[in-house]
C-alpha cells in the first residue's frame, strides 16, 4: 500500500515538473512518453516528427526537467 502511495506521489510531481517545462515541443514529448506512457514510434507517428528529433527533444526535456526538479527540492 505505501509503495502504491509513493508511486502515485513520484508520478504527480513528474506531471508537475513537466507541465513547469516551457518548450512546447520538449514538454509535449514528455507527456506522451511519461503521462501517456506512448512508445517511441507511436510519439513520432502522432507528432510527425523524426526519431531523431524524438530524441533530441527527449534529451533536452529531460534535462529542463532535471533542473525543474533539483531547484524544487532545493
């Protein structure tokens, strides 16, 4: 039971930290890919973009929302 409440906790404040995110285009990729849970090619298929802009955008989201999460801990 708590590990389910931890679970939903760390989830709610990655939802935050990504909604935090103001590149449209890396906050969008982070949604599908951990709100949506969509794999790669289902992101590239509805967003019409390529793998490899996929992953750009995935890697610059992630480390916006690194920063995000350190600073909100801090």
């Amino acid at each position: 039971l708590q590990d389910e409440a931890d679970r939903q906790e760390a989830e709610s404040l990655v939802a935050w930290a990504i909604a935090q995110v103001k590149n449209d285009n890396y906050r969008e990729v982070l949604e599908l890919t951990y709100l949506e849970k969509l794999s790669a090619e289902e992101i590239v298929d509805r967003l019409g973009i390529t793998m490899d802009n996929l992953y750009q955008r995935r890697s610059r989201g992630v480390r916006e929302l690194e920063r995000i999460l350190r600073a909100h801990r801090a």
